[in-house]
C-alpha cells in the first residue's frame, strides 16, 4: 500500500455533489455520493451487500439508494432497510458508510478506521471560506501517477525554469535552495525568499502592477497531511504585501498509480486587478496540465523500470524527501510495523 488510510481526503468539490449519485473510486474503493433531503451529504460503498453491483447504477427512494439488480434498498447509514424478495433483511446486511465533513468548497471523507474520525479533524484552509477578504476558483482533474509523486513534485519548485519558464520574474536565473525546512513529526514545510525582479507577464496581469517596477517574493510550500498540499507566493511592496495568492491541491489517491486533484487558488491584497480570478485559473491551468504529463511520464518510467534503482538527490529535494519519509512512516504504523 503505497498511502495512508487513517485521514480525511477530498472525496469531491461541493458542486459536483447534487440529487445524482457521483461515484468515484477513493483510497481503491468504490463510493457513491449523493446529497440528502436535509442538504448533507452520504457517501456509501458503492457495491451492493448482495451481489458486486454498483449502488450508483440504482435509484433513488428519498434519502435510500435502491439498488438496480434486486432492489435492496439502503439507507444514508449503510444499512439494507428492504429486500423485495424476503419480509425482512439479513440480519447485519449493510454497506459501509463514510464520514463526510463539508469545508468550503471540499467535500472530506473519511476511510480510516471507523468510528476514528473525529479524532483528527481534517485540515483547515481558512483561505477558501465564504466569508473574509479572500477570493477563490478552482478545477478538478485525475493525474496518472502516484499521489506522493504529486506532494514531491510540489515541495520541489525548482522545475520551474525548465517547465514553466515564462513564470520567472525576468533575470532570476535560479532559485535558491529553500532557507528555511520546518519540520514536525507529520508535517514539512519550507519557505524562499527570491531576490527583487520585475513581474512576469502574469503577475503584473493579475495584480495590474507596473511590470517596469522591481518587487521582492516569498514562496512557501507545505505538506499538510497526505490529503492536502499548501504552497503560498507573495509579491511584496516597501510596506507589506500587494498580492498574496494561496495553491491548495487536495491529492486523493483512486488507485496506487492514479491520483484525483482537487486545486483551488485562493488570492487577496491591494494588487488584486479585476478579472484576477479567470486569468489565474487560466496559467495555472496551464501549469497543471505541464505538470501532470510529467508526472505521468515519471510514474510510467517507474512502471517500466524492471528493478527498482536509486535516484540522486539534491539540496532542493530536502522536503520531498522529508515528506515521502512521513508518509512511509504513517503506512508503516497503520500496518503496525
Ligand atoms: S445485487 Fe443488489 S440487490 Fe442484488
């Protein structure tokens, strides 16, 4: 098993859960969601108790799912209520149900042990509530590669010049090595400052500053929990911020090789131009789909590798490696090693 169980993953964004079953396959497991009469939401298996049949392909009966096979019938809770065939269900015939906690636009759930959720409330990403002074939009995507591929490929932003070179404020010929690692027992983070440039293209398009002018950067990279990933990057002015604008990526492993990612950009400050929101959406879009085609390439080159081998490290690979480490560790103590 190549990730943690015993945390809280976005399942999905708020709008994609309706009166319609989503199904969705997290953590491996089949899940239908779907939004109850009182607007929560349920998340069930997604395979009836009887036969291997998808409770997505079923209908409705209010807040039950019917099943589209032989017509047992669920409630939100997971327990078969009605087989047509028989006065009463087994006795203990149930699906397994999911804890969900709603936060901004991300629908968390829970596949841990049950009835341990509530220990571990899942991340906070205060920058994505509805109310405060913080804008946010995002997307939605499936990556073909492992979910700790995409949490190293994020603590590593030195791929930048050779991705994503239009990015760089004109005349940073490097990035320098992260200044400061913090780290905790679960979590890693680590924070740059870049030396005072001009704006790139997109920065002086998304903040309406004046590209001619030089302003200072900090960027920060978090490692939050395996579900959540957080970087920040602040274009800085003599007295404070101007602009400061938040990635959050929600990494949920479907499978062992495959990834759902769940990116919201959250941005605020004095430097805010008006149609801000599309034209971020819009490069980091483009970033996403930059990266994604790499990591799929990544992950089909470990496929390929006939036996595994060491890679080289590097200074800036200090909190990737930080990260693969807790994650490895969590698993570990999961499988009680
Ligand atoms: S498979 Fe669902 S009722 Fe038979």
């Amino acid at each position: 098993m190549s990730y943690p169980r015993e945390c809280w993953y976005v399942a999905a964004t708020i709008d994609e859960v309706g009166d319609d079953f989503l199904a969705r396959r997290i953590l491996g497991t089949p899940v239908v969601l779907y939004r109850l009469a009182d607007g929560s939401i349920a998340a069930l298996e997604d395979r009836c108790a009887h036969r291997p049949y998808p409770l997505s392909a079923g209908s409705r009966d209010g807040d039950c799912i019917i099943c589209g096979y032989h017509g047992c019938t669920y409630d939100p809770d997971g327990t078969c209520v009605r087989v047509p065939s028989q006065d009463k269900p087994p006795l203990g015939a149930r699906v397994r149900a999911f804890p969900v906690h709603v936060s901004g636009p991300f629908v968390w759930l829970w596949m841990g042990t049950p009835g341990s959720a509530r220990l571990r409330p899942p991340a906070a990403t205060p920058e994505l509530a509805s109310e405060g002074d913080w804008s946010s939009t995002g997307e939605r995507r499936r990556v073909g590669a492992g979910f700790l591929l995409l949490h190293e490929h994020y603590l590593d932003l030195t791929n930048v010049f050779e991705m994503h070179a239009e990015m760089v404020p004109p005349g940073i010929e490097a990035l320098p090595p992260p200044e400061e690692v913090e780290i905790s027992e679960v979590s890693v983070s680590y924070a740059r400052e870049l030396p005072q440039a001009p704006l790139a293209p997109w920065e002086s398009a998304v903040s309406g500053l004046d590209s001619a002018e030089t302003f200072s950067r900090r960027e920060t990279g978090t490692f939050v929990t395996p579900g959540l990933h957080r970087q920040t990057y602040t274009i800085g002015g003599a007295d404070g911020p101007l602009l400061e604008l938040v990635r959050l990526h929600g990494f949920t492993p479907e499978t062992e090789r495959t990834t759902h990612v769940f990116l919201q950009l959250a941005w605020r400050g004095t430097a805010v131009a008006a149609d801000a929101g599309p034209r971020l959406a819009e490069v980091f879009h483009l970033m996403a789909d930059r990266d994604s085609a790499v990591l799929e390439t990544v992950q089909r080159c470990l496929d390929e590798d006939e036996a595994p081998r060491r890679y080289v490290n590097v200074k800036a690979d200090r909190a990737a490696i930080r990260a693969r480490r807790i994650v490895q560790s969590m698993i570990r103590e999961e499988q009680g090693l």
